[in-house]
C-alpha cells in the first residue's frame, strides 16, 4: 500500500529492525481489538471471555517480549515487569496465548529472526545477537527446533 511504501522508505529505511518490530506490535494491537469488537458467539469473541485483568496482563506481557527480546529475558523480570507473580505471568500466558512465557519469547525471536533473515542481508550472527541469542550455537538450536530446519535450507525454500 501506498502508507506502506511510505513509511519503509522514508521513516524506517535506516533501521530495518524497528521497522519490522513495529509492524508485529500493529498487528497485535489490531488483532486484539478485533477480539475484543467480535460479535458474542463468535469464534474471536471467546477470546475477550476471560477475565480484562488477563488481557491487559497479556499486552503488557506482549509488549515486555517486545522491548526486551533482544536481551536476556527471565519469567521473573517479565512477572515483576507486569506486577504479577510468576505464577500468575504462567496462568496468563497460558489462558491467552495457550503456551509459557519461554515459549512466547522464543516464537517472537524466531519470527524476528526469519524477517530479518528475509527482508535484510544482515549475517546470522548478528541476527542471534539482535535477538537476543548471546551464541549462533544457541540460536541454531533454537531455530532448527522452531522451524525444523536449518536457516540456509529456509532461505533456499
């Protein structure tokens, strides 16, 4: 589109990275006002069923991943982050998102990974650290059990 084209070339042509971590936070927010404007019955509508201190724990969790993905990230910081205990962050994690925190941390780098991968000529090296992998050792793993398979074979696909 044309606001697309845009933003990409005149406001985020310089950092490429906070281009595409804005786009996923729009996607977030759109997404969830979606659920929360669906008619009653509907298969979006179930998602506004529990409980609103769930879903403003469950942006503001979304909104740590984000700012903090890049760095080393702990259920704990996140808990306190969102003035919940641990076990609390767990149950909201799981009743929104139906997976843990580590799992959503890991999902969200491994998806800024592969735009980034995709969209940058940025090195895999420097893809792990950016986010927030402190070894291409650790980001392999991670990758090849996010994806299934390695990051040269995702960019021959």
């Amino acid at each position: 589109s044309y606001f697309e084209q845009l933003v990409k070339t005149n406001i985020w042509s310089q950092n490429p990275v906070k281009y595409l971590e804005a786009q996923a936070l729009l996607q977030l927010i759109v997404l969830r006002i979606a659920a929360l404007c669906a008619p009653s019955g509907t298969a979006a509508s179930k998602n506004r069923s529990g409980d609103m201190r769930d879903m403003a724990s469950s942006l503001v969790i979304e909104h740590y991943i984000w700012e903090n993905y890049g760095t080393p990230v702990t259920v704990k910081d996140a808990a306190e982050y969102c003035g919940i205990s641990v076990r609390s962050l767990e149950r909201v994690c799981d009743r929104s998102f139906g997976k843990t925190f580590t799992e959503l941390l890991r999902d969200y780098r491994m998806d800024t990974a592969r735009n980034l991968m995709l969209t940058t000529d940025l090195d895999l090296g420097e893809i792990a650290r950016i986010t927030g992998y402190s070894s291409y050792d650790g980001f392999y793993k991670a990758w090849v059990k996010h994806f299934g398979v390695s990051p040269s074979e995702l960019t021959r696909m």
